[in-house]
C-alpha cells in the first residue's frame, strides 16, 4: 500500500493563478481531509469529506474548494492564489468516525508570490 | 472538543526515558487522548490514543490521570529520530475525526 499520496510535493504560483493539489489514498478510508500548515503552527483544518460526494467545511475553507467523487481522490482547488496560502498542505484519511488514527501524506509546499 | 495545554519544548538525553505532559481540565467523559508526532517537516504520524486507562504499544505509553485531567506520553528509551513535535489532542468520540492540532512540544533528543 503506498497511503496517502499529495501530488505536487513543491508548487510557486503567481498572485491570482489556480491550481490543484492532488490526493489519493488506497486504503479503502471513507474520511479524508485536508489540513494547512503555517510555518511555526499547528495544523488547521481546511475541508474533510466523510465519503464520496459529500464534503464540509473545516476551520479555515475560504479560498477553497473540493470535491469527493471517488473514495480514492480528494482533490483541493485554490482558485484566485493569495500571498496568506503560502503553507504546507496535509492530506490525511482514517478508517471510520471512531477512529483516531489519521493517515497523513508527506505534504505539498506552496509559495504564492 | 477540550483544550490542551503543552510546554513548548524540552529536551532528553538519547537513551533516557522522555516524558511529555499534557494538560487537559476540561476534557469530558466521552472525549479520548491522542498523541501524534511531526518529525521535520513530514505529516503528521499516529503514535497511541486512551480514554482513561493507560495504554501502551510497540512506540509509546500514555499514562491518564484517574481524574482524566492531564497525561503523560513516555518514550521508554528515546533516540535521536524521535526528535520532533509531539501532539496532545482531545476527540470527541462518534464525530468525524477532525482532529484539532494545537502548537504541540518539540522535543529535542541529545547525545
């Protein structure tokens, strides 16, 4: 099993340009998530979903959007980039809602200048 | 959920036993413990997890106060590779687990 796989690991946008950050996880997990993580900080979480078609917002969505349309895949789209996104995004899934345990991703680093 | 409070930072020889506090007054009865650690800059990764008595596996023990109102994780023999940012989390159970990530105590192993 590979887990958890972010796509790009490294991303520079320009102010205002779109971009996707891909994950997938092939452990069959039905919850997923997405954190963000500012330099110094803890992780704040943007959006999870608990199953295919069905997303909700976390702590910090604005300035992002996602979709579930498979168990595997759950993308993370910026669409207008701003200077206050630069971090290191997480991708995470567990199992169920009772468990704790949260598989997480190695992480894709973005620099918006 | 409850909140946590951690130090910030500490240190242990390699070889001693690390003993990370965790402080959590007003954790409720269905909320459990959890610890994760953030080696570098990697994701986050899963060590243990307790309601109220202790709990131990092949990484870590966690140790819960009767009162349930603080914790302890201890890394029996630390090495230099557990050096890292640990985490305290608190979880309701029966949500989706949206774990809150606090700021979390860096732990520095040294020879």
């Amino acid at each position: 099993n590979a887990g958890v796989t972010q796509t790009p690991k490294f991303r520079i946008l320009k102010i205002g340009q779109s971009m996707t950050l891909q994950c997938a996880q092939d452990m069959n997990h039905n919850y997923m998530y997405w954190y963000r993580q500012d330099p110094g900080m803890g992780l704040k979480l943007i959006y999870y979903s608990v199953g295919a078609g069905i997303t909700d917002k976390g702590e910090v969505p604005n300035g992002y959007n996602v979709s579930r349309s498979t168990t595997e895949d759950f993308p993370l789209r910026l669409e207008l980039a701003a200077p206050s996104q630069t971090s290191v995004y997480f991708c995470a899934s567990s199992w169920d809602r009772a468990a704790g345990e949260l598989f997480f991703g190695e992480g894709s680093r973005l620099t918006v200048l | 959920d409850a909140k946590t409070t951690q130090p910030p930072s500490m240190d242990c020889a390699e070889g001693r036993a690390a003993n990370l506090p965790c402080n959590h007054s007003t954790i409720s009865g269905n909320e459990y413990v959890y610890w994760y650690r953030q080696i570098h800059s990697q994701g986050p990764q899963y060590i243990i997890h307790g309601l109220k008595n202790n709990e131990t596996n092949e990484m870590a023990s966690l140790i819960i106060t009767e009162d349930r109102k603080s914790s302890t994780l201890i890394l029996p023999h630390a090495t230099l590779r557990d050096t890292a940012v640990y985490y305290c989390i608190v979880r309701r159970t029966g949500t989706a687990s949206k774990l809150t990530f606090g700021t979390g105590t860096r732990l520095q192993v040294t020879l």
